[in-house]
C-alpha cells in the first residue's frame, strides 16, 4: 500500500511556458509533481517550489522513462511536451522535421500515457490531460505537420476516454488557441513572435493552469472532455482575429 501523503501528478514539457505554469500550479494546490524536461537549468530553479520532483530526461528515450516511472503512482499526467517544427509549406518540410514532430507530439504523449495509465486503471482513478491546440480543430496555413500532429492527439483523446469509460479515469484535452509561450522560439523570428503578438492580448501560460486546476477540482463522477481556452479576439474556427482579421 502506498504511503504516499500528498497525490502525485507528472508533467511533460514541464521547464517553460504553459507545462512549467501547470507544474506550479499543481504545486500550489497541493500535488507532488514530476517535472520532467531536458533543461536541468531550469529543473533545479523550480525545485524552489515545494513538491517539485525535478526528473531530466529526453522523453523519447522510453526505456529510461519506464524505468524513472518504476513504482511511481501518479494520479494526473499532463502530456505537455511538444515542438513546432519550422513553418512553411510542406513540400519544402524536411523529413527528419517531420518525423521529429510526430514523435515528440504524438508518439511520446501516447508511449507516456501507456506506461502510467495501468497504475490508474488498477486504483479506479486518475486524470489524464493532452495538450492540444486549435491547429488540430481548424486547419492554418503553413502548418499542416504540427495540425496533423495535434488533430492525431484529439482523436486518441476521445477514443481513449471511451475505452475508459466507468473506471475512474478520467480524460481531458487541452485545446489552446495563441498562448504566449516559447513555442515559436525556434519557429519564428524574434521580430515575427513581437508582432504577432503586439495585435492582440494573447492567452498567458498561467490562464491555462488555472483552467487545468478548475478540471482537477470537478467531481469525480464529471468529466470534462475537453476545453477550448483561446484569446477573446480570436476566431474559435480558422484562426482569425477580428482586430484586422489577422493570423
């Protein structure tokens, strides 16, 4: 029998933007959390924070996973980490981006999910989030490797939840609209990430915590299977924004 005293909760892509906000967050409302990322950097500064377990690892590196997981009972995993490969046409996409794409976004989020979803099923509970985005919903020009990416994780996340349907699991998809994060860092120039986000208030790492944190606190017989967070002047189809129609 575990003698753990606080519930345990892992997050991927835990070292910036909308993971490292959820992994406080967490914090604050009483979880141990995994944090898991690549930067030891950053891991050792949140280890700051009470109930930060910091864990540096290359999440597709499954064998090393598996075995940092071992005998660990996380009841909420928040599949976070993921990439946006360069933007562009697909035609001129590189296949060593693509396939990178589609096996931090997609691949990793289902291989975690597998190894921490048979410790929840046995205990008849547990919460499982992936952060999606509305590039899976809506299709945007220039990005048709990281839509597809996110659209393969929304439709894992419905099925998922219908296969675990009465155990106690429960299931949610983040659908995140423009949230200002490190995200485009590699993807975007310096001067194009401003500008992109000087015509209109986006969404901020800390809002989608919040939101994640009102999910958790739900009854145990609700479950929301998915939330929409995007900024207020952004179109919920296509992309747009109504202050110049701007994307």
């Amino acid at each position: 029998m575990s003698m753990k005293s606080k519930p345990l909760a892992m997050v991927t892509g835990a070292t910036s933007g909308i993971g490292k906000a959820i992994s406080l967050k967490l914090c604050e409302d009483g979880y141990d959390v995994i944090a898991l990322g690549r930067s030891t950097t950053i891991l050792a500064e949140m280890t700051s924070h009470s109930g930060v377990r910091p864990l540096a690892l290359d999440l597709t590196d499954r064998e090393a996973l598996a075995a940092a997981l071992e005998g660990e009972e996380i009841d909420v995993l928040v599949n976070n980490a993921g990439i946006m490969p360069p933007i562009g046409s697909f035609d001129k996409m590189a296949q060593s981006d693509i396939d990178t794409t589609l096996e931090v976004n997609l691949s990793a989020a289902l291989s975690t999910t597998r190894l921490v979803l048979p410790g929840m099923m046995a205990r008849g509970r547990g919460h499982v989030f992936f952060t999606g985005s509305t590039a899976g919903h809506a299709p945007f020009p220039n990005m048709a490797v990281y839509g597809a990416s996110k659209a393969a994780i929304a439709s894992f996340a419905a099925a998922l939840r219908c296969d675990l349907s009465g155990s106690g699991v429960r299931v949610t998809e983040i659908v995140a609209g423009r949230v200002e994060t490190a995200l485009y860092r590699d993807a975007l120039t310096a001067d194009a990430r401003a500008d992109m986000y000087s015509v209109f208030q986006a969404v901020q790492p800390e809002d989608v915590a919040a939101m994640l944190g009102t999910v958790l606190a739900m009854p145990a017989n609700v479950d929301v299977t998915r939330f929409d967070i995007l900024p207020t002047a952004q179109f919920v189809g296509g992309g747009g924004f109504a202050k110049g129609n701007r994307t």
